[in-house]
C-alpha cells in the first residue's frame, strides 16, 4: 500500500508537469469537452472506437457542434481509436453512453467494453474515473471486477477508482463544464483527493466530495429522475386543461407569481439522460424487491407525448377539414432539445411516426442535423428549409435559433395564404395573441 501512496501523491504532478497523460474513453457530447478542457492543462489521448469520429476530429472538425471547429482545431489532443495508443495514460476518465435494451432494461455493454479496455492498458498507479450516468453499484458491482480481471491488478492496492458523474447540458451556452459544480467520488479517502484535485482543474465552480461512489451514482441517476418527473406533471396537467378549454401556460404564468412555485413546463422528454436515467433507478429497485410507483408513472406520461401530440394535431385537421392526404406540413427540428445536433432518442420523432400512421407525411427540416445520418438512424428523409412552402401546417418542434430569428413574418411567408393556417408551437416560444393576429389556429402544449 505505501508503494502506491507515493506513487499517488505523485500522479497529480506528473501529470501537471507532463510526464503522464489523461485518457478520455468515449468522445462524444459529454467526452469530448471534457478531454478539450483537460488538454489545456495536459497531455490528453482522446479515444474512441470510432474510426470515423476521431477521423472527423483529426480535422477540427467538431460532430457535437458544441465546441466549434475552431477550438477542437488548435487543441492538443492525441486523437485515436487504437487502444495500445491508451499505454501511456495514467488517468483514465470513461465517458461511454448507457442506453436502455428493450423492455427498458439498462444496457451496459459499452461500460463492460471500456472496462476491458481501460484494464487491458491499466498499470500500477493508475486511476480509472467513469462518468458514465449508472445506478448505484455498477462502478464497484460491474466495472472493478472487469478492470481486475483484465490487468491482473487489484484495486485499491495497485490501482484506484472513482466516480464522477457528467453534468454537461449539450446546446447550453451558459452553463458549461467549467462553471458547474463537479460531484467526484472515490474508492477510499486516497483516491478521492487526487481525483478531486485532478477535477479542479479544469472545474472553475469547484468539486463536492461525495461520501462514496454510490453516493456519487446514486446523485447523478435521481437529478434527472426528479426533472422526468416534474414534466411528467406538467404533461399531465397540459392534457388536462386542454381538455377543459384552458391554456396551460397562461396558468403557469398565473401560479408562478407565488414565491415557492416550482418552474417547470410541459414538452418531450427525450435525448440520452432525462428520457432514460429513471430506467436505471427502477430497475435497481426492482432488483431491491422495491416496485416503482411514481417514477414510472413519470415515465409512461412522457414517453407518450409525442404521440399524444400528434393526435391532437390530426383532431385539428379533421376539424379543419383538411384532407390528410393532401395536407402540407412543415415540421422544423427533430433533435431531442433545440439548438443541439443530437437525435438520439428524441421523442419527435414520434409525433412523425404517428402522423404516418394516418398518411399524413410532413416535410421535416433540421440544418443543424447530418442528414445521412439521420435517415440510417430513423428512415426518413429531410428536407431543406426553401421547400416550406404553400404550407398548411407549421410544426415548431425543436425551435433552434436558425428558427426562431426567422420571426413571425418571416414563418407566415412559408403559409398557404388562401387556406387555414395551422402553428403548433409545441413548447410555446411564440406569442399566442401575436399568433393569432396572423390568422393562425394557434396550438401548444
């Protein structure tokens, strides 16, 4: 034990001073930044197991669209999906994604396979920090016993762990790795200093400490746990006052003058967090002999609401008397939060599903989306933003910026100005009265 607290107390300094790098495993929307900021202050290998990925990023080329090209152009970071390049790392951050399998069932494979990777490369002294959003008990349950296995070390003695969950909200100018709290955990009181220390350097708002590293786990899983839940409500009571005639954010507006009135609004909940962290906790609770209520009520209400959404649109053509066949929608943005590039998991994409379903076939635009990409993944085309035209029905689904700087007039030039004009502003950007100043059967959630 006292071999590595020397070696320790000195892994900070060398990696200060260059003499050992940081590997970040798994550069995506939440890897990449954090390997961008480390290579400020370090050596930094950025690895990933895609070719294309680290092609693109050899280029300067930004995929996440957070960062700019220009930045990813000038920083130093080895970029690589060659894992013998990962030998020379002394610290390694894993930031892979955790999906959910059918059934909703947590899939871990990608934490599985970077564990064996990071421990086919792990060497005395080295630190092994996942980011990666899990329930509590993967990092020592799952990930140790791979990293154990595949370096023939063992932790705690010839190598330490922790955890510390990512906080990045992808498409937020404002809040960014840097100025927002970092929670950091480790496998002893040895491991957690110099992981926190490492942290704090890049982290200009500070670390928290957590007790442990299920403490870390299980703080990451409910952050986003409680959000689900706070839309699942205002989901819900959008669908009930939409049936008595009610406008949901005018009430909003109305109880939000009291002082302790939470804010939250209705909308989808999609993307690789909100939309499946829940999943996580309640299966972990199952496995406890403890049976969900309120978490996956949250979970039914949002996981519906793109369909839901469409139907009310389809109510609003019949009672317009559209033929659905023949009707012209625009549906603007399909990833899962505006401003962003990322399509994973977003709920928009059923609202297109179930419009199908009736043969109703909108024109989809998003410039901020790769279109091949979008059509492997989904199976639809996109369109460009010169085809909105002699539209019947506007669908502002994820309103970008390209988007909303277009302004009002500009959104009425892409109409039908001889038929009924139809805005579903589904999260309620626009003006209803200056909305319907322009003709509009106005519609939002």
């Amino acid at each position: 034990m006292g071999l590595f607290i020397e070696e320790k107390l000195d892994l900070y300094e060398e990696i200060v001073n260059g003499q050992a790098s940081i590997a970040v495993v798994g550069l995506g929307y939440v890897g990449l930044p954090l390997a961008v900021a480390f290579s400020k202050k370090a050596k930094v290998i950025g690895f990933d197991l895609s070719e294309r990925k680290i092609t693109e990023y050899q280029k300067g080329i930004d995929l996440t669209g957070d960062l700019g090209n220009t930045e990813l152009h000038d920083c130093s970071i080895q970029f690589t999906s060659d894992s013998n390049n990962l030998e020379n790392a002394k610290f390694f951050i894993v930031a892979v994604p955790t999906p959910v399998q059918s059934g909703n069932v947590p899939d871990l494979t990608y934490m599985q396979n970077a564990s064996q990777i990071v421990g086919s490369k792990l060497t005395k002294g080295a630190i092994v920090v996942f980011e990666s959003t899990v329930y509590p008990g993967v990092t020592e349950d799952v990930c140790i016993p791979i990293l154990e296995a595949e370096s023939g070390l063992k932790c705690g003695q010839d190598f330490k762990v922790g955890y510390s969950p990512e906080r990045i909200n992808p498409g937020d100018t404002t809040n960014k790795l840097e100025n927002i709290v970092k929670i950091v955990s480790g496998i002893d009181e040895e491991a957690l200093e110099t992981i926190a220390q490492i942290y704090e350097l890049v982290i200009d708002a500070g670390v928290y400490k957590a007790e442990s590293i299920k403490v870390a786990e299980a703080a990451k899983v409910i952050e986003n746990t409680q959000r689900d839940i706070n839309i699942a409500l205002m989901n819900e009571l959008s669908m009930l006052f939409h049936q008595m005639g009610i406008d949901t954010k005018e009430v909003l507006q109305a109880a939000g003058t009291k002082w302790n009135f939470h804010h939250y609004t209705p909308g989808l909940v999609g993307g690789h967090c909100i939309g499946i962290d829940p999943y996580y906790l309640t299966y972990k609770a199952e496995t406890e002999g403890y049976h969900s209520q309120i978490i996956l009520a949250g979970r039914h209400i949002n996981d519906g609401m793109g369909t839901y959404i469409a139907q009310q649109i389809i109510k609003m053509l019949v009672q317009y008397k559209f033929d659905l066949e023949k009707v012209n929608i625009g549906l603007l943005g399909v990833t899962y939060k505006e401003n962003s590039t990322d399509i994973r998991n977003s709920k928009i994409i059923d609202i297109i599903k179930e419009l199908r379903e009736y043969g109703v076939i909108p024109k989809v635009v998003d410039p901020l989306v790769d279109q091949q990409q979008f059509q492997q993944e989904y199976g639809f085309e996109l369109t460009n933003m010169s085809e909105l035209n002699n539209l019947n029905v506007i669908i502002m689904a994820a309103p970008h910026r390209i988007f909303t700087d277009l302004g009002l007039e500009d959104i009425n030039d892409m109409y039908d100005q001889h038929q009924t004009k139809v805005m579903i502003d589904i999260k309620g950007i626009y003006d209803k009265a200056e909305c319907e100043h322009f003709g509009y059967r106005y519609w939002r959630l």
